[in-house]
C-alpha cells in the first residue's frame, strides 16, 4: 500500500484479518468514485447504490450515516480523491455461506485516477456478468475480458449476450447517438452512476434519452458511441469490433457538460 492510500474498515485502519477476508473469500459488493472539492456527484445513486447491495447480499443495511460517517474518517482532510466503498462480512465463507447481518465497511481511499482515455476500440465479446444489477467484488472476468482484448489489439472489452444484445463494457456504460438522442442498450447489466448522472443533466444540453435493444451487427446504423463511469463522465468509442464510428468531440463535450451540470453533493 502506498503512502497515498489509506484503507479503513469501520472507520479504523484495516488489520490483517480485515484484509485477510476481503483477499480469501470473493463476496461483497462496492461503489467508487471521485470526491472534488470536498462534494460527489450523484453520492445519494453511490449510497443507494450500497445500501440495496447490503440488504441483497448480506440481509441488512449498513445505514447511510454510518456509511457517511466512515467515508469522512477515510477523507480526513482531503478535498479530492478516489473513494472506493466495500461491502464484506468475515461471517460468511464458502462453508458458512448462509450467514445474515450488518456488512462491515472498508474504504479505500487513493489520489484521483485519470480517465480511462481519451478514445477507445472495443472489441465485442460474449459474455453477460453473473447477477448484472450488481456492483459485486467478482471481477475476474472483467479484468480477463479487458486483458484478452488489449491482446487482441482493441483497447478494451464489450459485452454482448448469446442474442449480441449489447449490455455493458468490462468497467463502464455505453451509450449511442442517433441525432439528438442518447440510446442506452437495454439488457441486463449494472446501472452505472455516471449513466444515471448524464440522463438527469441531457435536457440542460438540448439532448433527451431512450432505452432499446441494441445489437452488436447494428451499431453502424448510429452517429456515433461514448463510454461513462465514474472516472470518466464521457469517452468516445471509435471502433465496434471492425466498425468504424465517429469521434464526435462537440456531441462528447455535451454528454461531459450533462455530468457536470449535477452538483456536488456534501459528504
């Protein structure tokens, strides 16, 4: 761990037993984002976000003043970072799966990250993520999916389901343009707090928002395609597997200024 990163479990420093846990038995769940000036955009989707993971997964809520609270100790006095908020129990194992509770929760908090880039190339694979709606700690796939596309010259992983529905990237939302309009895939997946973000601002920018079915031998059929999360309000997708698509930088630049326009929401 380095000297800019602090990782607290119930608001005090992780211990080896803590640590233990989270590196030997895959269940939890998380959120992650960006602090500026002291504020998080979209914090009240973050929290929601956490609370319906603890009732899901572990059978009760961690409370928002708590989480509120444990997010605090882990900023101290830093106006700007990268938080990222864990759900996990030392309770349940793969012998004591069954076990109900109160989550612990461990924040990890580091200095803000760059956005991913500045454009991408994806590469279509199939693949749908194990219990989509989810935030959840099993990220090996993603991490192989985007590992297996950057060997296959691409800069990152697409998914699309065994219909090619197109769902999601390995770490963020898609989105199209057709005209005026963002079109969001409709399939399973996570629904991202960036992609909530830009659909609650589209209307300030001129733009509005629908959800459909998107395949992945239809995508030159639109404008052009961006790429959201919580790092990186809007990137453009250039490349569909081996279609071309339009960079876009006014229509990318509106989408940016859709995430900007919700304010920062006091920790």
């Amino acid at each position: 761990m380095g000297p800019d990163r602090v990782i607290l479990v119930e608001g005090e420093a992780a211990t080896q037993a803590d640590l233990a846990c989270v590196s030997l038995v895959n269940y939890g769940a998380y959120t992650a984002f960006l602090v500026e000036g002291g504020g998080v955009r979209g914090l009240d989707l973050h929290l929601a976000r956490l609370e319906a993971s603890a009732r899901e997964l572990f059978g009760e809520s961690v409370g928002e003043t708590r989480l509120r609270a444990f997010m605090r100790a882990a900023l101290d006095d830093r106006q700007a970072a990268w938080l990222r908020v864990s759900l996990f129990s030392p309770e349940i194992g793969p012998r004591t799966p069954d076990w109900t509770g109160r989550p612990k929760v461990m924040i990890a908090a580091s200095p803000p990250p760059p956005p991913l880039a500045d454009s991408v190339r994806v590469q279509v694979q199939t693949h749908v993520r194990d219990a989509a709606h989810l935030k959840h700690a099993a990220t090996f796939p993603l991490l192989r999916a985007r590992r297996l596309a950057r060997e296959a010259g691409f800069d990152d992983a697409l998914f699309a389901d065994a219909d090619g529905r197109i769902s999601e990237g390995s770490l963020w939302n898609i989105g199209f343009l057709r005209g005026e309009t963002v079109v969001w895939p409709r399939a399973p997946m996570l629904a991202g707090v960036a992609q909530a973000l830009i659909d609650r601002g589209l209307a300030s920018v001129g733009l509005d928002a629908v959800r459909e079915p998107v395949r992945r031998e239809e995508v030159d059929r639109f404008d052009a395609a961006f790429l959201c999360n919580s790092a990186t309000p809007a990137c453009a997708v250039t490349g569909i597997g081996s279609t071309s698509l339009p960079e876009s930088p006014a229509m990318i630049e509106r989408l940016r200024q859709a995430w900007r326009s919700n304010p920062r929401q006091s920790i």
